[in-house]
C-alpha cells in the first residue's frame, strides 16, 4: 500500500493530467480500497452482506468520481 500511496503522490507532484492517469489513480483507490476491506477490517471471512455491503460501497464512489471527471472535460 505505500507504494501504491507513493505513486499516487508522485503523479499529482509532477503535474501529470489526463483520462489515461485519472483512470490509473482509481485502479489504484480501487486496489487499495480493496486491502484495506480485506485485511485492516477483516472481513475476509465476515457474511456476503457485508463485504457486498463494503464493496458496493467503494466501486459506487469510484465510478461516482470517474464520472464526474468526465463531465467536467
């Protein structure tokens, strides 16, 4: 995970723009996102209804944010 922080700080530091990096930059929330529901709040082995309930979540801020960037070129 802190790479992935750590790449995720160099792109913004150096200015980098554009559909290909913002589409870069959700695949790595999304990844991140993904440790930290499985391993930091242990819901590996919790309930369906949880982890879809943690998941949705997550891939519907996502996809919020991916399109909002769209609207706005």
């Amino acid at each position: 995970m802190l790479v992935l922080t750590m790449m995720t700080y160099a792109i913004g530091k150096l200015g980098y723009s554009g559909l290909n990096m913002i589409f870069l930059l959700l695949v790595t929330v999304i990844i991140k996102g993904v440790i930290i529901i499985r391993e930091y709040m242990e819901l590996r082995g919790v309930s369906f209804l949880w982890r879809a309930i943690m998941y949705g979540w997550l891939w519907v801020v996502t996809i919020a944010i991916a399109i909002a960037y769209m609207l706005s070129l």
